[in-house]
C-alpha cells in the first residue's frame, strides 16, 4: 500500500514538473530576443545605449512577450479547470495562436502604460523622495494589476474596455490576493535569483500556475457569495 501511494504521488510529482519546465521553457524561447535586449542593456556601459536598446525591446513587448505569457496562463488556467488535456506543444501553440491578436492590442496597451509609469518615476525621483516611494507604490500596484490581467484575460470572454476596468475592480477590490499575488511572484523571483539554473525551467510557469490558482479561487468564493446573496 506504502509503495503503490509513494509511486504515485512520484507520478504526479514528475507530471508537474514535466508540465511546468516544458511550458516555461516555449515562453523562454519565444522570448529570446527579449532576454537578449536586456542582457544588453544590463551590459551597457552608458544612459544613452540603454535608451537605444529600449526602442526595440518597447516594440518586441507585445508582439511576444504578452501573447507567449498569455499562452502559459491559458495552459495554467486549462491545468487547474481540469479542461482536457492535450499535448503540451499544442497547447501552447492553440493558446498562442488563439489568444495572439487580442493579446497584441492588449500588450500594447500595458506595455504604454508601464512605459509612462517608468518615465514618470525617473522623473519624479529627481524631484523628491516621497514621490519616489509613491510611484513605486503605484509601481507595484501596476505589476499586480498586469498579472490580474493574464488571469482575467484567459478566464473570461470580455470585451477590451470590460476586460481593463474587471481588472482594475479585482485589484483595488482584493487587497489579501494583491497580497498572495506578490508573495507568490516575489517568492518565485528570490529562488530564481538564488538558484538561477531554474530559471530557464521554473519562473514564468510557476507564477502563471500559483497566480491563477489564487485567482481562480478567488473568483469561485465571489460567485459563492453572489449565489448565497441572490438566494436571500
């Protein structure tokens, strides 16, 4: 009995690896050319090299970061609804291929909004520090309400306009996910940053999976609610 439960919880534990590392390592290599800008621009010896480098890293945002970001939290999302399960390159490449237009026209929006946010903090820093600490406030508030977005995006079929203000709702509205949200990413970024070989395997995937989990409960106890609320 002891061998048949320790070879199956083997099995599982082996299946989410598999699961996680092959998701995260398509994201990696779709975004290659990101990591490759930023690895540059890390090594950059001036300001104005590291400007250069942000004009094409601005465009390449939308055009792969957020749609194969989209696609592992469409994954994530599959995984934890128990959705049939298909071959894990296909279903990267349907939920790529599905999601990509609108998660183009969506990455273009956030990645406007997060070049405004990073403009205006190395504006206001200058200014005074209590300006700083406020935008990176709102700095935080704004990577919270982007990992939102994923879930929202792959859970509900919203128009773009209800699918940026659901998620403004959820963010402002739920200060202990916003909590679990950033436990989970931080968590995530300090392991990685500890043990950096897993990063190729264990990064992006994990917070899709663990964010949209938190996400998705939070969103069953909402409808558990509203259900109790409508009964009275």
């Amino acid at each position: 009995m002891q061998n048949s439960f320790f070879t199956t919880a083997l099995q599982v534990i082996a299946d989410w690896v598999m699961r996680l590392s092959i998701a995260n390592m398509l994201w990696v290599g779709m975004n290659v050319p990101i990591l490759f800008l930023l690895f540059l621009m890390y090594l950059s010896p001036s300001t104005e090299a590291v400007l250069l480098l942000a004009v094409p890293l601005v465009i390449l945002l939308p055009v792969l970061f957020f749609p194969a970001t989209t696609a592992v939290f469409a994954m994530a999302r599959d995984w934890i609804v128990k959705k049939e399960e298909t071959n894990l390159l296909k279903g990267f490449w349907v939920n790529l291929r599905k999601n990509y237009k609108a998660s183009l026209l969506s990455g273009m929006i956030l990645t406007l909004i997060w070049v405004v946010w990073i403009l205006d903090y190395f504006f206001v820093r200058e200014l005074h520090d209590i300006l700083a600490v406020v935008m990176i406030g709102l700095g935080v508030l704004l990577f919270i309400y982007t990992v939102h977005f994923f879930s929202m995006a792959v859970h509900y079929h919203m128009t773009k306009r209800q699918l940026f203000k659901n998620t403004f709702f959820v963010t402002v509205g739920s200060p202990l996910l916003a909590v679990v949200i950033l436990f989970i990413c931080l968590s995530v970024f300090f392991i990685n940053m500890r043990f950096m070989v897993l990063i190729p395997f264990f990064s992006l995937s994990v917070v899709a999976f663990l964010s949209f989990f938190a996400f998705y409960r939070f969103t069953l106890k909402v409808g558990e609610k509203a259900g109790e609320k409508a009964e009275q």
